[in-house]
C-alpha cells in the first residue's frame, strides 16, 4: 500500500466517478489471480530471487534482459511517484515551500537509510509499514462511524451526503466509459506491489502449506481495505469535490469534527508512501544487482562495499531518482499524474511478464513434475489470459486522457529502450548467476 491508494485513488474516483468501485472489483480479481500465478511458480520451484528466473527458463535471456531493466526501471519510477506524493502531502502544511525541496529532502532520507545497513533498513521498514496498516484500518473504522452518523460531520451538507452520492453529480457513470477507462491503468497501479506475496515461497521453509493460505488472505484483506476505503471516500467526499494535491483520504477525515484529524492521516499517510519508497529502493537495488552478476549489468554496479551493500547499484538508482526532483522543479502540479501513470504503465508490464511466463512453465511443470503442482492457478489457461486482456485494456485505454498520454509515453520508452539495448548486449557471454538473484 503507498501512493496508489492514498493519493492516485484521488485522480481515478475524480475521473471515473462512483464507478471507481467497479474498477477497484476488477482490479483486485485481477491482483489475486497474477499473484496465483506466481504462486504457482514460486511453490513448484521454490528459486530464491525474483520471478526473472523463471522467465529466464521459458522464454530464454532476451525476455529476461527486458524485465529485468524494466522491473528496477518501474521501481525507480514507484520511488519517484511515492516521494511526489510525500512532497504534496507536506504541502498540506508548509504550501509556501517548493515542492521539488521537500522531494530532495526525502530522497536524501531514504537513500541514507538503505546505505546504513540491511538491519537499518528493516528497522525503518517495519516501523513505517505498521503505520501504514493503522492508518486504513483507522480510517474504515472512523470512515463507518461516520457515514453511520455516530461520528459527528461538519459541514451538515456532508454529514448527509451517504449513499446518494452513487446517483447524484451525474450517475455511476459520470464521465461515460470513455472518461472512465483512462482511471483503470492507476487503479492496476495500486495493486501493483502485490507480487511480493507469491515471491515469499523461496523464504518459506514450507511453501505448500503456507502460500497458499497466505494468497487467499491476503488479497482478500487488500481488496476489503481498497474497495471499503473507496466506498467510504464516496459516501464522505462528492468524487466531483476530489483534489490532485491532497489525499481523499485526507478531504474525508476533514469533514469531520476531529481535532486535527485531518493533519493527523497526513501524516500517516506520509510515514506511509515513505515506506513504500523505501521497500521499492531496496528490491530495485538488489535487482540491479543481480543483473550486473549476470553481465547483464556494467560490472560495477554488482560489487559490495564493506557493509554488504551494493552502493554502487543505490547510486544508479538515485541518479535516475534525481530527475523526479528536477520534474518537481519544472511541473510542480502535473509531476504526480505523468509519474504514476508512467509507473502503472511499466508495473503492468511486468505483470503480462509474469502470466506469460506462467503460461509457458505451466504445461512443463504438468509433464514433467506434475508432483510439484500442488497449488494451481484456478480456469488455467483462460484466466492467465483474462487478466492479461485486463491489462492489454488499462494499457491501451491509459493514454486517452492528455496526462495519462504523457506518462503511458514516458513507460512505452522504456520498454522500448530495454529491447534496443539488448541488441547491444546479447553477444556478450552471461554469468551463472541469474538475474534477480544475490
């Protein structure tokens, strides 16, 4: 959970409407059968690393290059979108100070923890992410006392807004189809950083028993805490009344009559995208590199300093990380939406990666260690597609609206870019250690 439920769920309910909670039902569907996916995989060949060693199996170095450079390319841009967000939610409060100075202050944070230590980080890590979980679980609970009246509301116009807000300001379909669909690639967004889940096998001393239930909860407590939190946004907040520099959840708490309720959740929900930009530097990093222990990296970005830590691979990434500051600088009320809709863009990318890679190691795993199947995605192969239409659709639909069209471009070179400088590199000799791994 980061800046995809806390601050672009701002954007889709703005431009879709109550017809947000329709998305937000097929996005999760979607979430938990790519995680099955993976599941799947992961539970069968337990392989330590990512799922780029997989890939590398079924659809050979090539395939593998490509996702790697765009999975640590996706998390640079989740970095970027998620400490955008951190900067918008601190305008709340100083909104005389320069957006791209707040982005420069919490780079600089985040980068100084994951050069202290792999202890440091984990410090910091599960800190900010029990922050994160209180902060929706307290806004269901005080969201529902609310629209149930038993938490009092200001102004009364609010207070009494509650489900009608389904059908009034124009329907459930505001903006018709045509204005929604262009929402559905942040939503996919949001469920995004999911994956880990069915990437948990490999650490699991045993997968068949744990995984499994793990998947099943753990998406189905997502999805209650994404679509209740959307509901409850609707029922407190007009989708008309939505603001792109301040977090719904925020506007929701202030309507309410708690003291400092509303700088309460902000700050919640800043320890919150910090966490998830810390998570998303430390995966980006070791994916790095295991790509440069592949030679599919320069070499330089595969060393140690004497900590353990590959700073090398943290200053690579924070190079790219310094342009979010100058994008701050130049398009400070447009740098959100073009990050996270190039960030969407990538991330499902790396989701068509994994069901294809699923569709090809499925009927390998059933000819030749059909033992090894003991967790199966549900309606193979029809729901590997499924959900890869589902994407192929948020792709195509992003770039109908003018900001989604400049971040859906900004993601489309990168894939781009990933297969020419494969050209370049497919001649040279790969190590033994797969990418994604070490």
């Amino acid at each position: 959970m980061g800046s995809g439920l806390f601050m672009a769920s701002g954007l889709v309910i703005k431009r879709a409407g109550p017809s947000a909670l329709i998305l937000y039902a097929i996005g999760a569907c979607a979430m938990y059968l790519e995680i099955s996916a993976l599941g799947e995989m992961s539970i069968a060949s337990p392989t330590p690393g990512s799922f780029l060693n997989y890939t590398r199996m079924v659809l050979g170095p090539g395939w593998t290059f490509v996702a790697g450079w765009i999975f640590w390319f996706s998390s640079v841009l989740t970095m970027s979108s998620e400490v955008t967000a951190a900067s918008l939610f601190s305008g709340l409060w100083f909104p005389e100070i320069p957006l791209w100075i707040w982005s420069l202050a919490y780079s600089l944070f985040i980068i100084s923890v994951n050069f202290v230590s792999v202890r440091g980080f984990g410090t910091v890590e599960d800190i900010m992410a029990g922050v994160k979980t209180i902060a929706v679980l307290l806004f269901l609970v005080l969201g529902t006392l609310a629209v149930t009246h038993a938490l009092p509301m200001t102004p009364p116009s609010v207070a009494s807004l509650g489900f009608r807000t389904f059908l009034t300001h124009g329907g459930w379909l505001p903006q018709g189809w045509l204005g929604t669909l262009p929402a559905f690639l942040l939503v996919l967004f949001a469920y995004a950083g999911t994956g880990v889940i069915g990437l948990a096998a490999a650490e699991t001393k045993n997968p068949k028993k744990t995984i499994a239930p793990s998947i099943r909860w753990t998406t189905g407590l997502i999805s209650v805490m994404y679509i209740g939190s959307i509901i409850l946004i609707l029922n407190l907040v007009p989708w008309n009344h939505m603001s792109s520099s301040v977090s719904p959840f925020v506007l929701a708490v202030r309507a309410s009559v708690l003291p400092y309720g509303a700088s309460i959740m902000n700050l919640v929900l800043l320890f919150a995208v910090l966490s998830t930009m810390n998570a998303a530097l430390y995966s980006n990093v070791r994916v790095l590199y295991g790509l440069a222990r592949a030679n599919q990296a320069p070499r330089a970005l595969g060393k140690l300093n004497a900590k353990g830590i590959p700073g090398n691979a943290i200053w690579m990434s924070a190079g790219l990380l310094a342009l979010t500051i100058i994008l701050a600088f130049v398009l400070p009320h447009k740098a959100y939406g073009y990050l996270v809709t190039a960030t969407g863009f990538q991330a499902m990318f790396i989701w068509l990666m994994v069901l294809l890679t699923q569709i090809y190691y499925r009927p390998y795993l059933e000819h030749y260690h059909p033992d090894r199947l003991t967790y199966r995605l549900w309606g193979f192969p029809f729901t590997s597609y499924l959900v890869m239409a589902i994407v192929i659709m948020g792709l195509l639909a992003s770039p109908l609206t003018q900001s989604e069209f400049v971040g859906a471009i900004v993601g489309f070179a990168g894939i781009v870019f990933a297969w020419l400088a494969w050209l370049f590199v497919r001649r040279r000799p790969a190590s033994a250690t797969p990418p994604g791994s070490g």
